[in-house]
C-alpha cells in the first residue's frame, strides 16, 4: 500500500519559509482535504510533492519511495500526477489534443484512447466539447479538461490544487461529483481548496494549514461540525 507521509518539513523560498513542521498523510484510496486562506502553503505542499522544490528539512515518502530525491519527470513517471492551480491547458489545442497529451508518458495507444473514452464517460460534456479550443471553454469546462488530461495519464494519487476556483455553486458540485467518482475508480486524492465547504462534502479527512503548519485534522465528518472550522472555514 502506498502511503504518503510528509513528516516534519520545512520548506523555504530563498528566505520566506512556505512550510514549517508540516506533517500529513494520505493513505491510498483516501480523498484528504488541505485547507487554508490564500498564503497558507497549500500549492507550496504540491510544488514540493511533484518534486519542484525541494524541502529544507523533514522526510516526504510515498510507499517505499523517497521523494524529496526524486526528479519531476521520474515522480510523473511514477503516476503522482499534479492538477496545478488555474488548470493551465493548453489554449489553443482542442479538448481531445489535450486529453491526449495526458497519454505522452504512456506506450500503449490503445490504453490511451481507453483512458480517453473513460474520461468522456466520466464527462460528457467534455464529448460535446471534444473539437473545441481549451482556451474558449467554460471555467468549469477547462477544469474538468485539466482533470480529464491527468486521468489519461493513469494517477495512482492526484494532486488537485483549488479545482472549484471561480466556479459557480453548481458546478463546483459537479467537478466535486466527478473527483469523487475517480476515488471511485481507484485513484488516491490530495485535494487543496479554500472552498472548505465542497472540500469536505467528498473528502474522507481532513487537514487545516495556517501558515505552512498543520493547526486541525480529523475525519472530514468531524471537521465539518467543528466550531473552530466553521467559524473560520465555513462561514455562516
Ligand atoms: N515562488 C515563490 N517565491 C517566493 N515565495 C513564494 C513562492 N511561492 C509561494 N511563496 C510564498 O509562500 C507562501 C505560501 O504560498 P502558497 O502559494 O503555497 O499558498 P497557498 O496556500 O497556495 O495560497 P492561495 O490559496 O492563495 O493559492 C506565501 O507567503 C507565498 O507568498
Ligand atoms: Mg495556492
């Protein structure tokens, strides 16, 4: 079973420190939720999962797997695979172009029109779109393009980095519909979100950062009841 573990990491900016003392885990087949207000040090976390920065200090393993002395590409190879904030795909390719870029690390042609088709499933509304340029789709379009290329690439975990942002009521509840069903499939999640609300709806636990450490933690269902998260994460 691969288990992620962050333990104790302190991460700096040259010298802004983004992480101090952060320690969490996921363990496979979870949805955790990391929560925080903007600066917290939720996107530094997934920077430094997807090995773009390295931490000062502290051990960050998934499974047998160090890695904080892994290279990008060699944790995209092992299928972490990173949904970054503001989905950045590609504007001037179609939404199949992009799905398809999902499937570059991926030998087998016919697995990747699988994972394609499977993503279509998952998103109709993706189908509909499938000629269309990413750069003139919907928000909520372009991030259920931004998920449906990670999940062509096969994600054993997924990084989410605010997939609800600027999105309506109504379909941040489809994309949290959509992330809940690719667990579903087997897929272990970390999902950052300022939107605490949606976040815990689908998310198995949960954590609190503030900055760059963790000040709550439990079971999605206890945090969503907890006064302390209400008052600062929920809002009325
Ligand atoms: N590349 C960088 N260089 C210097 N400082 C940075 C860099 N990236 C982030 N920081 C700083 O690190 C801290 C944490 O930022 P981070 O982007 O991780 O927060 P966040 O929780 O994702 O916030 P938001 O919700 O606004 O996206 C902030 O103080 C930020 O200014
Ligand atoms: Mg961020």
């Amino acid at each position: 079973m691969a288990k992620l573990v962050i333990d104790n990491v302190d991460l700096f900016y040259h010298r802004v420190q983004a992480l101090r003392g952060l320690t969490l885990e996921v363990n496979e087949g979870e949805i955790v939720a990391l929560l925080g207000n903007n600066g917290a040090g939720k996107t530094s976390t997934l920077s430094m999962l997807s090995g773009l920065y390295r931490p000062k200090s502290g051990t960050v393993t998934w499974g047998d797997r160090d890695l904080t002395t892994m290279q990008p590409w060699d944790i995209v190879e092992a299928k972490l695979l990173h949904v970054p904030e503001g989905r950045r795909i590609f504007s001037t390719m179609t939404v199949h172009e992009n799905l398809q870029l999902g499937g570059y690390l991926v030998d087998d042609q016919k697995l990747v029109d699988e994972r394609i088709e499977r993503a279509y499933e998952l998103m109709p509304r993706l189908r509909e779109r499938r000629n269309q340029e990413g750069g003139t789709l919907s928000g909520g379009e372009q991030q259920m393009a931004a998920i449906g290329r990670a999940l062509v690439g096969g994600p054993k975990l997924l990084l989410l980095d605010e997939p609800s942002m600027g999105l309506a009521p109504l379909i941040v509840k489809q994309v949290m519909e959509i992330i809940k069903e690719v667990q579903a499939q087997g897929t272990t999640v970390l999902l950052v979100e300022q939107n605490a609300r949606a976040a815990l709806r689908i998310a198995d636990r949960g954590y609190v950062i503030e900055s760059g450490t963790v000040t709550m933690e439990g079971a999605a269902s206890d945090l969503r009841t907890n006064s302390k998260v209400i008052d600062a994460y929920l809002g009325a």
